[in-house]
C-alpha cells in the first residue's frame, strides 16, 4: 500500500480531468439530508449544504428515489480503500431536475430522470462507444492508476478510488456532465420501476451479454442478491435452456425457485463442484460470479484475508472454472478489488476457459434498450426485486439492518421530501425499527 500511495504521488498531476468533485453550495446556507460515512460501520444522516451549479454542464437534481446496492456494503465495511470522513454516499439514484448549467440544453427543470451511477464525459473514446463506466476523463485517482494500470469512469459516492464524487443517499445531488449522464424518463411508469436503470439492470444486463450467454446455454449463476436474481431472468430472456443458482440464504434460494430456477444451498451442499457435476454432467456452458468478495468460506481464505495477505478471494473464480466445459466461458461482475490467492490458473489454461472480467457496466450502452425493450412492454418488471420502502430518516438504521439482510431484506425503495407515494404493488412505506 505504501508503495501504491507513493506512485498515486507521484504522478497526480498527470491526470486532469473534465469535471472535478468539488462543487458550490447554495449561497443561501440550506442544507439536505444526505448518508455520510464516518468509519467502519459507521454511517449517519447529517445535515449537509444543497450543492449548486459548479460547471457550465452540471444539473442539480431533487432526489425521489434512491437505495442501498450490495456493493454499498464494501463501503460500510471499510473494505474500498480511500473513503474519508463525511464522504456522501450512494451511486443508484433518480430524481427531478432542479437547476441546469448554461450548457444544458437537452433536459428542462421538472424533469424525471435516472442518474447513471458512473460519470461519463460523452467525448473521449470509450464514451463514443457507449462504454460510459471506462471513459477516460471524469476519474482523478491516480491510486487507482498505480494499482489497475488504468483508471475506470467516476462513480457516484464510492470513495475517492473513484473520484470523491458525492453520491446519491441525499436529497440532493450534483451530477457533473449532467447532459450526458442522465436518461429522461416517460410519463406513466413510476419511480419504483425505472430507479434500477441507474445500476442494477444494466449491471446484471451486462454480465449476461457481455460474457456471451446464448440459446440452449447451461448457466450457472453464484449469489442470488438482486444482482444475481436479474442475472437468471436474463439469462432466461435470452434462452438459456437451464439455470443453476448457488447461495445459501433460504429466502433467496425459495425466490428464485419460483421463477424457475434450480438451486444449490451451498451450506448443504459445500462441495459445489461435485453439485453440480451431478446436475450437469457435461458441465456448464457459462459460469456467472454475481456474488461478493468479502465472505470467505473456507478457514485459509477467512485467515488470509484476516492478516490481510489478500483482499479478495478465489473461491468462486476456482469454483466456475472447475465446473465449466472445456472451451466454456466464465464472467465476473461481482465487485472485486485488489490480490487473491490459491488462483487456479492451470486449469484456466488447460481447459482453455475464456475468463471475463465483465468490469462495471457501460449503464449508457444499455439503459435505453432496457427501459424500450423490456420495462414499458412489460417484459421485464424490476419491481419484483424490491423488498422494502423507508424514507430517507432511516438510512442509517437501514443499513444495519442491510448488512443482516433482517427481514429478507434485499433491494430497498428509499424515498425523500420529493418522492410520490408507492406505486400500485410496490412496498408501501415501513420504518426499519416495525421490521428489524
């Protein structure tokens, strides 16, 4: 780490950038509400000022919908290196327009829109093509440089590993590069069903197109948390013969049964592989990690991570790559961060294993083609993953009960002063402590 950090010195003034993290304030002295972190498993609600017009191409949104992502949970950890005290959370978010910048001409005050969680700056190469999460020139970590060789887009609220940015779990938000970095919404679908095109839509979208899923696939998906439960209905979507699902979470498990898919509890079944070698025995066309990096399960990866000899393990890389064909294709969207051990390369090699890391969705590539195609026809209803609706008073309380997954609880509709009543089907509003 402290050669890391040296390198993130030494070569800080190497990467200017089109927006920055700063912004104004109101100049009248109002605040927000907003979910600030303060240290391990420590989030509050403080009082923070409403942020004001920054830059020529900024829009200031009111806030109606946001919600707790399981990535959010590194964070509240203290997993993701460079989080400082205060730092605004929260990177899957919606709202109305409030205020535009003087280069904003494609959005109106009063508009609905959804907020892609990464900052794109619309302009640079990998923006051209819709990749929104590589773009070039919305991300300063230069830490993130010396550690990955490059540096992904800004993200919303996930640290200063991604820019500083302040997120979304506020009433408010700036969003630099607002006129390439939010999608109008029609009228007639409600908050509730449109929300998670900010991330984990085209998120689990991603990992299913990008590491190739086809007709007549045998697919097997690792954690069954809203990411993974959207990864099996897509798969299905685009004709996946069978879906094999691991966790261990009976709700999850019970859940995704219902919607057709087979299931291992792998606190039953521990040797997974074995499995699902007696469910599929010419093994899996395609391997989906959808799950998380900071649960071990063995007792070496739990000491090693403990003595922080890696940050990451490679339980379930090993675990598809062992499972797949020979020539078959594993892809990771699972959140990963840094070093782990025991990687079994050799069988990578040997079964010639194409291993995909699908990195963080292109939202911009996707988001349109997910709101047209599936939600207004209805092929496709993301409010089948929400458990849950707290206002924004409960942030901290909600994350807590997160973390336990208390109640069942999975994806959350956090609403604020903005937001317009629940949706006809959709969770009506509960405070954590009647639940938790």
């Amino acid at each position: 780490m402290q050669t890391a950090s040296n390198a993130a010195q030494r070569t800080m003034s190497e990467f200017p950038t089109v927006v920055r993290p700063e912004y104004k304030t109101r100049s009248d002295g109002s605040t927000m509400k907003a979910l600030a972190w303060f240290g391990t498993k420590d989030v509050r609600l403080i009082d923070a000022p409403i942020p004001d017009i920054s830059e020529p191409d900024d829009v200031i949104l009111k806030v109606t919908g946001t919600t707790i992502c399981g990535s959010d949970l590194h964070l509240f950890h203290g997993e993701i290196i460079a989080l400082q005290k205060g730092d605004i959370l929260g990177h899957e978010f919606m709202g109305i327009v409030d205020k535009v910048g003087p280069n904003v001409s494609n959005l109106q005050v009063g508009q609905r829109v959804v907020a892609s969680f990464q900052i794109a700056c619309g302009e640079c190469s990998y923006c051209k093509q819709k990749l929104s999460s590589m773009c070039d020139n919305t991300n300063p970590s230069s830490l993130m440089n010396a550690m990955y060789g490059h540096r992904d887009a800004g993200f919303f609220g996930y640290s200063h590993l991604t820019g500083g940015f302040a997120g979304g779990q506020a009433e408010y938000v700036r969003v630099p590069k607002g006129n390439v970095n939010l999608l109008p919404i029609p009228e007639g679908l409600p908050d509730e069903k449109v929300l998670y095109l900010s991330d984990v839509l085209p998120t689990s979208y991603h990992c299913v197109v990008d590491t190739g899923v086809k007709e007549g696939d045998v697919v097997g998906v690792w954690g069954l948390g809203p990411i993974g439960q959207c990864v099996t209905r897509w798969a299905k979507l685009k004709g996946a013969s069978r879906v094999i699902a691991i966790d261990k979470v009976p709700e999850r498990l019970e859940f995704a049964r219902k919607g057709g898919v087979e299931t291992i509890d792998y606190s039953q079944h521990t040797d997974v592989v074995k499995r699902l070698q007696e469910l599929c025995p010419g093994g899996l066309d395609v391997a989906l990690d959808c799950g998380s990096f900071h649960q071990p399960k063995t007792v070496l990866h739990k000491v090693e991570k403990a003595l922080m000899l890696e940050t990451d393990v490679s339980e379930i890389a090993n675990e598809m790559i062992v499972s797949v064909k020979k020539m078959g294709k594993c892809g990771v969207i699972a959140v990963y961060a840094g070093f782990t051990n025991h990687f079994n390369i050799g069988a990578l090699m040997e079964k010639g294993v194409r291993f995909i890391g699908n990195g963080q969705a292109p939202v911009h590539k996707y988001w349109k083609e997910i709101l047209n195609d599936y939600i207004i026809p209805g092929k496709f209803d993301p409010t089948f993953m929400i458990t849950h609706r707290v206002p924004i008073d409960d942030f901290p309380k909600l994350y807590q009960a997160f973390d336990r997954r208390t109640d069942g609880v999975e994806k959350v509709f956090v609403e604020t002063q903005f937001s317009k009543p629940p949706a006809p089907g959709c969770p009506k509003t509960s405070r954590v402590d009647e639940w938790a």
